[in-house]
C-alpha cells in the first residue's frame, strides 16, 4: 500500500493498530456528524489519544480521508471480484450483482469530499484485469482478444457510477443499474459480432 500522505508508515503493530484507531474513530465521525465538523482534534479524541500522536502519522484531515478512500476502495474492489467470480451464479447474474454493488459502493463516495486518490488509476486497473478474466474464464471473449471490451466496460460502468454519485441520486439508483447492466451485456454481444466478422 502507498502511504505518500502518511507522516509515518506504521511498521510495528503497536503502530499499525493506533492508526487502525485513527481511521476508525475517523468513521464514527463522519457517521455521527456532518463533513464540516470533521477535525483532527475531534479524531484523536474519539480515538482517545493526543492531537500530537495523531500528527505523528497524518499531517492533517485530508490525509485522514484520502487513506480512508484507498482503503474504501480497495475493499470495493476485493467485493466486486468476489461477485464476479461467485460460481453459484449464472455469468450474467455475477455481472449484474458486481454492478449493482460497484453503483452503490461508488455512489456512497461521494457523500463526503474526499481528496484526490493517487492510487486510483492503479486500483482502477485491477478491476480492468478482474474483468477481462471474467469475460475470458466465460467465454465471452477468446484467449487471443485484446484487452478492449474490459477496458471499456469499465470505463462504462464506473463512468456512470462517478455521475450518479455525483447527482446524489442513490434512492433511484436502480433503473441505472438495469440500464447500465442491459448496456453491458449487449456491448458483450456486439463485440463478439465484431470478432467473429474480422
């Protein structure tokens, strides 16, 4: 994990564990109280330790949040491969149910204003991989294609998912699912047509 925004990258367990402490006391904050009233000395608080121990590891709140949506994110990801691979679902059903989820994981950040996440092109590239082996493991593209369809379903999806979070419309989330699941699955089927002519 890069940690760039982390004053100290914790190597000893005692260390791994305060900042444990820090994110998730940083959590009941957020769940408890509005963005504007997030605070590094409200975290160390609730986290029962000194403003000056928290500023050993995280320089401000922004480092705070952004190690939290790494993290955030990261567990998105480990879900959405799951789905993706759960063999007691047909192919279609494990892509409709990791899009569902990725639509309301995704939308849920932008409930509070998270700085820019450097890792995300990178994490944004492991799920681009995860797919293409799911369409690969299904056959739904052969061994020799190239890594286009992943590449644009991703984009498709997370495209969608980014505007919805945005708008702030998780209530009526789901036709946009279907939507967006029903897109996928005929881009699958169109690229195949497209193969199988060349």
């Amino acid at each position: 994990m890069k940690t760039a925004l982390l004053r100290k990258k914790p190597k000893q367990k005692r260390s791994k564990l305060m900042v444990n402490n820090i994110l998730e006391a940083s959590i009941r904050i957020l769940k408890q109280h509005p963005y504007q009233l997030f605070t590094t000395n409200r975290v160390a608080e609730a986290a029962g330790i000194s403003v000056g121990s928290l500023y050993q590891y995280f320089p401000n709140k922004q480092s705070i949040l952004l190690e939290l949506e790494i993290r955030a994110v990261n567990e998105m990801i480990e879900n959405v491969e799951k789905l993706l691979f759960e063999k007691k679902f047909k192919p279609e059903q494990r892509l409709y149910r990791a899009i569902e989820y990725f639509f309301i994981t995704e939308s849920s950040f932008y409930e509070i204003p998270f700085s820019s996440n450097f890792e995300y092109p990178a994490q944004l590239n492991r799920i681009k991989i995860s797919v293409d082996s799911y369409l690969r493991s299904n056959e739904f593209i052969n061994e020799k294609a190239d890594t286009f369809l992943s590449e644009y379903l991703v984009i498709l999806v997370s495209g969608i998912a980014e505007q919805l979070g945005r708008r702030g419309d998780i209530e009526n989330i789901k036709p946009w699912i279907e939507m967006t699941f029903d897109l996928a699955m005929h881009s699958i089927q169109y690229h195949r047509k497209i193969v199988n002519l060349n």
